[in-house]
C-alpha cells in the first residue's frame, strides 16, 4: 500500500470535483476548494475520520468495498478507479460482469437527471448506481450479495420482487428478463458467472425452465411498466434504456405515463426517503 501516494491522489480529486457534479448544493462561501471532506463521507457512505486519515497517510488498508465507494464518490474515470486500488494494494475490479463498478460518464448522467429517477444496471440485472429520485422511486436497490445481486434471480425465487408490480404485468415482465438474460448469455458465451447463474436459476424455478426453454431474445431497449409504490401508489412509468457500447451496463430511465403518475412522483420527490422492498429495472 502506497500510504502518501494515495493520501495525495485522494486530496487532488477531492479538490478537482464540484459540488454541482455529484449533486450538491453550491451555495454560500466555501473555504474549500472542491469538494469537503465532509461531503466525501456523505457521499461514500463512510466517517469523516476515515476520510480525514486516508488523506493523512494514517489509515489501515483500505478494503475494496471501500475503494469503490470512494471511486464513486468522486466520479472517478476507470483508469483512476484502477490507480486508486493500486495504490491501495488490492487489484482493480474485473473489466467484464456484474463486480465492475458504474462507468463515471454514466455517473454523472445520473447527477444531472436531477428528480428524474434513473439508475445504473450490470447487463446482468445489478443496480449498479442509483441517483436520490431513483431511490425514492424504487428503493435502496445497491449492496446485495450472492445471486440476490440479479433482478432476474430474484424475479423467479423472491415473491416480494413481483409484488411491487400489477399481477396483469407479471408475464411479460417475467418473459423480458429471460429473454434479456438468453442475449446476454449469446454475447458473453463461455463466461462462468453467466452460465452459473443460470443452471442455479433452473435449479430454483420451475417457471425459468419453462421459459427458458421457449429461447426467445431480446435485449432491453425501451418499455412502460407499473411500481405499486407503498407512499404514494401506483406509477405507471416509461423506461427508456441507454447501453454503454459494449453492452455492459446500462442506463435506465423512467419517466411518467400519465398526468397522475407525474403528480405522485412529484409528491415522492418531497416526501423524502423510506426504505421499502421493491424492485427495479
């Protein structure tokens, strides 16, 4: 672990970032050039004290979850994501599957999507970055573990996943996240963790089989679904979905269909945070 070298990166791109870039009020004077330190905390979900010895040179070594919280906090490119888990010791995160973090350019998109709910998904179905009207819209959806990290295992094997959505949209929701998941397993064919997600998700769901089996493609482009809210009740949204170029990850953003979904949703946006169990994507 590079201590000082570390300690100083952190401190340039802490001071390189705006706090209009990661969607902080800029407001009144500020002593601090960037971002403060503060302000990293909040937003990697971490003590100020850590923060304040990471750029001190006097931490422990910090852990890769960690680094990737850090990594997005500070909107991070890849090639500085990657220096800054070299510096700290650890190798960076594979290039390829659901461990790569959010791309930074789509970071970004996020911060200025503003009350729009929007969020970063693997070509697996993980969430890998939200924006806040994301979360308010659908719930914490980051941090899972195991194949809970997939929207398509928990589709088949959590009841809860399909309750936040109308039973009259359960079969088409249900055969877009197989179809989805057949052309992502055509393009990355050969990669471990698509093949192990699969031959567990046929092994948990009688259902995934079937469907499976009928082999129909398409990947997600485009589409209008319903989230029974526990707030403010049903919001029937148009999904627009923007791919990086290799396919990898995507951008999901939902706007209203209709004028009661459009007051609801601004409803949410100022009743704040609750966490509830609901899906996303």
């Amino acid at each position: 672990m590079q201590r000082e070298q570390l300690a100083d990166f952190l401190r340039r791109r802490r001071a390189a970032i705006r706090p209009t870039e990661v969607g902080l009020a800029d407001s009144g004077i500020r002593r601090t050039v960037g971002l403060r330190r503060e302000e990293v905390a909040m937003l990697a979900g971490m003590s100020v004290d850590y923060v304040v010895r990471l750029e001190q040179g006097r931490s422990s070594q910090p852990s890769a979850q960690l680094l990737a919280a850090l990594a997005r906090a500070l909107r991070m490119s890849d090639d500085e994501r990657d220096h800054l888990f070299h510096l700290a010791g650890h190798q960076p995160p594979p290039a390829t599957g659901a461990a790569r973090l959010a791309r930074a350019g789509l970071l970004r998109v996020l911060d200025l999507l503003g009350d729009t709910p929007a969020l970063v998904m693997s070509d697996l179905g993980e969430v890998l970055a939200q924006n806040r009207a994301g979360l308010l819209f659908a719930g914490d959806q980051r941090g899972r573990t195991g194949d809970r990290r997939y929207l398509v295992y928990r589709w088949f094997t959590e009841p809860a996943t399909r309750a936040a959505h109308p039973p009259e949209e359960h079969d088409q929701q249900a055969r877009q996240l197989v179809a989805d998941l057949r052309a992502t397993a055509g393009r990355r064919f050969g990669d471990e963790e698509v093949a192990g997600l699969i031959v567990r998700l046929a092994a948990a769901s009688d259902e995934f089989r079937y469907r499976w089996a009928e082999h129909e493609v398409a990947v997600r482009r485009a589409d209008r679904k319903t989230l029974l809210h526990p707030r403010v009740g049903r919001l029937r949204m148009d999904c627009e979905t923007l791919m990086t170029p290799d396919q990898g990850q995507m951008l999901l953003v939902f706007t209203p269909a209709d004028d009661e979904t459009r007051e609801r949703l601004a409803l949410l946006m100022v009743v704040g945070v609750e966490e509830f169990a609901g899906p996303a994507g």
